[in-house]
C-alpha cells in the first residue's frame, strides 16, 4: 500500500482553501453589520449590498447617501474590520493554515 502524497496535499490545499474563504466571507459580513450598527443603516441593506459589489463600491454608495466623506467612511469600515476579526477569532480559532502533519 503506498500513500499518495500528492492526493493529501491536494486535499489539504481544498479543506484549507475552503475553511479560509468562509472565514473571509464571515469576516466581510462582521464587519458590515458592526459598520451598519454604528451608522444606523440596515444591516440586511450592507449585507446584501456585499453580494452584488466589492465593499470598495458599497463604501463609496453608502458615503454619497449619507453625505459622509469616503475616507471617514473608510476609517471606520477598517475599525469595524479589525473588531470583527478579533471576535471571529475568538469564536472560531485563528485562521492560520493547520500544518499537513
């Protein structure tokens, strides 16, 4: 019997790839609601804005609308960020890649 290396690094490069992409996409969706919550928008409106656009273009509509200059806009997105990600690490674990052992 021999092991196929090349199939596990295959497979641990798909669970990883996986793991890391849910991992970025629960993180845009922390970070919006965290965002939405401080500026008293919906957060279901950002959520779903995030779907149909890159958060750059959300910004940008989100700052038109309220009459709110883009970069305190910016600032506060990347605040929100940094929360988000400190609390999904907390519940989650450190997205870090597990080493192939």
């Amino acid at each position: 019997m021999v092991w196929d290396l090349r199939g596990a690094l295959l497979k641990k490069q798909e669970v990883e790839s996986a793991r890391l992409a849910e991992f970025d996409f629960r993180l845009r969706v922390r970070t919006m609601r965290l965002l939405a919550s401080q500026l008293g928008v919906e957060e279901e409106e950002l959520v779903s804005a995030i779907m149909r656009k890159p958060d750059a273009l959300v910004l940008a509509d989100l700052a038109g609308r309220l009459g709110v200059e883009p970069a305190d806009l910016q600032q506060r997105h990347d605040a929100c960020g940094i929360t988000a990600r400190a609390q999904l690490v907390d519940e989650l674990g450190d997205p870090t890649p597990h080493k192939l052992a």
